[in-house]
C-alpha cells in the first residue's frame, strides 16, 4: 500500500514552504496604514493555520507606499510573528540595487526569505534577468523568484530557472503563469528548485504536481478554510480537497483577477478581518464585481468557511 503523502511544510531551514500569505495591507479612510491592524492580522494568519506572510507583495500595494512605508510594514510583520523567518518581504523595484537594499533591510529585520519579480521597468533579456537576481542574492537572504509573465512580460521559463537556480541566485519560484503543466518540465530540469503555488485558482492543480508551498492570498479572508484546502491537496486526500476547491473557487480565481487586490478587501470586510479601501491608482470595485465577490463571499461564511 502507498503511504500518503506528508504534506511539505514550513520549516527554519526552508522557510518558504507551507502557506506564504501575500498579506493585503489595511488602510485608515485618509488612506494612512493602520499598523497596529496589520499585526493583529498577521497574528490573525498564523493563528488560523498559516505559516508566514508576504509583505509588500502586490496585494500589500507596495507600489504606493513610501520608503519608510515599506520598511515599517517589514519591522511590524516581524515583530507580530514573533519569528522573522516567517515573514518573506516583497523586494521588487525598478532598479537591482534598490532591490538589493530591500533584501539587505530584510535581512537585517530576521526574515527568512525574500520574494523578488524579474526587471520590471523594461522587458529584460536573459542576461539581465540573470544578473538582477544575482545583485539580490548577494544580500545574503534566499531568493524566491517570482514568475508573473501578465504584468512583467518577462517570462520566468522552467529553463531559464534552472539556470537561475545553477547561478545560486534563487532557491524557489512563484509560479503565477497558469501554466500548471510547467510544474512538470520544472521538475525534470531543476529537482532541487522548490515549486511555490502562486495563484490560488490553480493550487490543487499544482500540489499534485508536486508545489510544497503557497504564496497565497484568499487566506486574507478564509485562512482556517485555505489551510484545510492546502494541507488536503499536498496529502492528495482529494475527498476533502475537491469539494472544499469547488466550493472556494468562486473567489480564488479572484486572485488572478486584475482588481485581485479590491476584491480580497472587500471579501475581509464581510468575513473579517477589515480590508479597507485601496490607496490610487486602485479604485473600489465596479457594481457588476463588487456584487460577484459579496455574493460569493456570503456563500462561502454560509457554507461555514472561515
């Protein structure tokens, strides 16, 4: 008889692994951060069966937030942790050096990895891809790369990740493509290289094929929920894991949605914790949408997830 699978887990010696939540970032109404909020929501995730957070991803707004901004919202998910290893700070920005000192800041706050998206100001040739990684690995904390080919137009191929890898500028990658067959050619070409869910629409897909993570970002509303989903899907105990999918997919696939950000708020805002509003360029939900995830939401707190 086949053993069944442990599901990959987080651990200190790889503190990218198990439930990785890209934590949306509350604001007050004159669009200031609420950070004592964001603790307790930090402590909230880990609370409800996460394993670490992503600050100053994407659907922490990074983009809008000063730098003193951004090295607080770093300082404050350290310290609500509790253990800086479980908290993987977003480090993308237009230049490789600027995105060096944000590693380098990391490091020095105690976290266990970074997250980093390839060049982003241009689209970048293999050569500068190679090199951008490089200068951010020099700062001494793991790199997961972060593959998001729809807004970067830089595609993190499975082989051009091996050679990332062989270069020893990441240890991991965020696989956002949708492309869940690359979990396949990803493993044929670099075993060694962790595979990271990163979009929450195909995460069952991927933990069959062998994710043993997940930055994830419907936990900000339903951690309980999302924890259960990830932990049955590595288990590959799919009587558990395909009904509570189908029954979550209705606002997972949100994640991969160009208002992704809005929408994961809003659902916070009616299953808890606040979500807030989002700071400009971001504006609230159109009423066709807005209406979608509130009804989806609803569904899902009736089914009794949380």
């Amino acid at each position: 008889m086949t053993a069944t699978p442990r599901p990959p887990t987080w651990t200190p010696e790889r503190p990218w692994r198990g439930i990785m939540v890209a934590t949306a970032l509350p604001f007050r109404d004159d669009l200031s951060i609420d950070y004592d909020a964001y603790a307790a929501h930090v402590r909230h995730l880990l609370a409800h069966g996460c394993d670490g957070v992503v600050p100053n991803g994407s659907l922490g707004e990074y983009q809008t937030l000063t730098d003193d901004e951004r090295a607080r919202v770093v300082r404050t998910a350290v310290e609500a942790a509790g253990d800086g290893t479980r908290v993987m700070p977003g480090v993308s920005a237009y230049g490789s050096a600027e995105s060096r000192r944000w590693a380098e800041q990391a490091a020095r706050a105690g976290c266990g990895s970074v997250l980093l998206l390839p060049p982003n100001a241009y689209r970048a040739d293999e050569e500068s891809v190679r090199a951008h990684y490089a200068e951010v690995a020099r700062a001494g904390v793991p790199v997961v790369a972060y593959n998001n080919p729809h807004d970067t137009r830089v595609d993190l191929t499975p082989g051009l990740l091996a050679r990332l890898h062989g270069d020893g500028g990441i240890v991991a990658v965020k696989e956002f493509s949708g492309d869940v067959r690359r979990a396949y050619e990803i493993a044929e070409l670099v075993p060694e290289l962790d595979l990271l869910a990163g979009a929450d629409d195909v995460l069952v897909e991927l933990a069959l094929a062998g994710a043993v993570g997940w930055i994830a970002g419907y936990p900000n509303a339903f951690p309980a929920a999302c924890a259960e989903l990830y932990h049955a899907a590595c288990a590959r105990d799919l009587d558990t894991a395909l009904p509570l999918y189908r029954s979550l997919h209705p606002l997972l696939r949100q994640d991969s949605a160009t208002e992704f950000v809005q929408s994961i708020k809003v659902s916070m805002d009616l299953a808890g914790p606040r979500g807030g509003p989002t700071r400009p360029p971001r504006t609230p939900l159109s009423g066709a949408t807005d209406a979608l995830v509130r009804a989806a939401t609803e569904k899902a707190l009736a089914a009794g997830h949380r």
